[in-house]
C-alpha cells in the first residue's frame, strides 16, 4: 500500500511539473507570436482567428522559427522541444537569451564600423579601450554591454539604426530584464547556489518570464531578412547595361534545408557574405554582418582534411593567439575552420574590423 502511494504521489508531481512546463512554454510563444504578428502581416489572420478558438501553440512556435533569423530560430526551436522543468530547460533558456543578444550585437557592430569607415560616427575612447579587452572572448555579460554602449553612443552621436526599431525597443527595462538574467548566470557559474527541485523550477519560470520580455523587445528582427550570398555572376549584352544575377540562400527555416532565391539587379553586393537585408528582393539597404557570421553552405570539401568542416552557419566566439574560432548555430560539434579555403581572408577582415573600432 505504502509503494502504490509512493508511485501515485510521484506520478502527481511528474504530471503537475508537465502541466507548469506547458503552460510556462505557451505563455512564452503567446506572448513573442503576438510581437511577432506585428511585424509579419502574413501572420496577422492567426490572432484574429485564434480569437475564442483553442490555441495551436505548435503552430505558433513553428511560425515564429522559422521568421526568426536562423541562429536565433534554432535555439527557440530546441527550447520549445523540452517538456520539462529543470536544469536542461534553464540551461536551454540561457542559451536562447545568448544566441539573441549575440546576434543583435553583431548587427550593431557591423553597422558601427561601416558608419565610422565613412565617417559618420566617432567611436568614443571609453569604448575602445574596453572593446579590445572584452571582444577577444565573449560571454552574456559583454553582449549586454554591448547593446548598452552601442545604444548609448548611437543616442549621443543622433546615428539612424539600420534596425530602427532599437531606440524604442531598448528601454531600461528591458536591460533591467538583462542584468537580472546575467545576474542568475554569474551565480550558476561560480556556484553561489545550489537550489532544490522546487526552487529549480521556480527559477525556471521566472527566467522564461524575462527571456519572453527579451524576445518580445526584440520581435523585430522578424522584418528582416538573414540571406548568404552564393554567387554574383555578370550579364552583359552588346547594348545593354551590366546585371548581376545573384545566388542566395534565404537563412529562415525550421530546417537547415534553406530555400534558394535567384534574382537579378543593377546593383551588387559582396558575394561568399552573410547579410541582414530589409527586403530578400533588393540591396538597397543591408548591412554585411561577415567576418562576425559566416556560412560554411558554400565551402568545397576537395581535401581529406577538410572533411571535419560542418556545413552551418557560425558565430564568432573568440580569437586568441591569432586564431580566429567560431561557434556553430546547428551543430554541436567543435569545428576547427582554419582548413576553410578562405580562412586566412577571414582574419584579416576580422583585424580590419577590430582596427576600425579599437
């Protein structure tokens, strides 16, 4: 009798951890889908239908993977899969806050350093001194501090966001929402706390509730368009102007199976790069977030030693010793990509890029 109640009681709280975990997970969607729908007009007929019908969150957390820029869509994608409170989730939530703000950052460095290139921007001493010191290796911390200093100094020097959305969305409660998870972090990584299940759970919820507030502010990044550039090629006829015909593939899936767009233009842009675009259709307006994100899709493997090399799309990580590492969006694995045909061009535009900003 003893054992039944033993198991039975179990069960009870196998069941109520499930019940909190799927209604903590479809607060979450809810409340970034609703964001989301802003600025996805295709996705607007969804609210209203949903209106007094019952809720497809698979749908919905489907949706917004694949409008999110494929390194943030993965994370969101691995997060919704957990079906459980506790360590993995945590771990999972810090990693979805991370891969955000990193790649938010690396948006607003690249458009720093093209502004300061052609001049447009001064980049403060304050700024440079620490950027040096705190871009070699990077963590949580010195995202947030990134998205501060680059908010701040765009503010003071009236610089137009290429995402104009920052200036709204990046108030102060949303870095108090920052400092707080960073605040948790620090402590899980130095072991200033060793809670129980229950308190483990509790963190959980609580985490969710800021990473959701983090997401929500940075809904916008929906409106644009992560593409990799494949290939430019030139057409010209005797009596006509110059076109060039471009390969891309468009970097928003649930999948790593991306859908290829071709399209012609007057103008050109830089091919073998990852770009931030307002619109798949024009490049008018984008920002080139290479050396900082790159894509492996294109890389001939013609030697034995390049059969390590992963085809993903990678994030730069750190660079020591002159070494330049990446980390990978889907893979797991540790890729050593310095066998890539144009690693060592890499390098020098990731110098170029430190020179300009430090």
């Amino acid at each position: 009798m003893h054992r039944i109640k033993a198991y039975m009681l179990r069960r009870f709280f196998v069941t109520l951890n499930l019940i909190i975990m799927l209604r903590n997970t479809e607060m979450l969607i809810k409340q970034v889908f609703d964001e989301v729908a802003k600025f996805v007009p295709d996705l607007s007929f969804i609210t209203m239908q949903r209106d007094g019908a019952q809720v497809n969150f698979r749908m919905l957390a489907n949706l917004m993977i694949e409008n999110y820029p494929w390194p943030v869509g993965v994370e969101l994608r691995r997060l919704f899969s957990i079906n459980q409170l506790g360590t993995e989730q945590q771990a999972q939530l810090f990693k979805t806050l991370e891969r955000t703000l990193q790649f938010v950052s690396f948006a607003m460095l690249s458009q720093v350093a093209e502004e300061k290139i052609k001049g447009r921007i001064e980049i403060p001493e304050t700024f440079r001194t620490v950027f040096q010191e705190r871009f070699e290796v990077l963590s949580l911390g010195d995202y947030i501090w990134l998205l501060r200093s680059l908010h701040t100094m765009a503010k003071k020097q009236k610089m137009e966001w290429f995402m104009a959305e920052i200036p709204e969305k990046f108030t102060d409660k949303f870095f108090e929402d920052l400092d707080f998870c960073a605040k948790k972090r620090n402590e899980m990584a130095h072991f200033q706390s060793n809670p129980s299940k229950s308190d483990l759970e509790m963190q959980c919820v609580i985490l969710a509730e800021k990473v959701a507030n983090v997401l929500t502010c940075n809904a916008f990044l929906v409106k644009y368009k992560l593409v990799y550039v494949k290939e430019i090629k030139v057409l010209k006829s005797k009596n006509q102007d110059a076109r060039f015909h471009h390969n891309l593939d468009l970097l928003h899936s649930t999948h790593s199976d991306f859908t290829m767009e071709e399209f012609d233009d007057r103008k050109f842009t830089e091919s073998n790069s990852v770009l931030l675009m307002k619109s798949d259709q024009s490049f008018d307006e984008y920002l080139n977030l290479s050396p900082l994100i790159i894509d492996t899709g294109s890389e001939v493997i013609d030697e034995e030693r390049r059969f390590s090399i992963k085809k993903d799309i990678y994030l730069y990580s750190k660079f020591r010793n002159d070494k330049l590492s990446y980390t990978g969006t889907e893979t797991t694995e540790i890729c050593d990509l310095r066998l890539l045909h144009n690693y060592e061009t890499l390098v020098g535009e990731f110098k170029e890029f430190m020179t300009t900003l430090s």
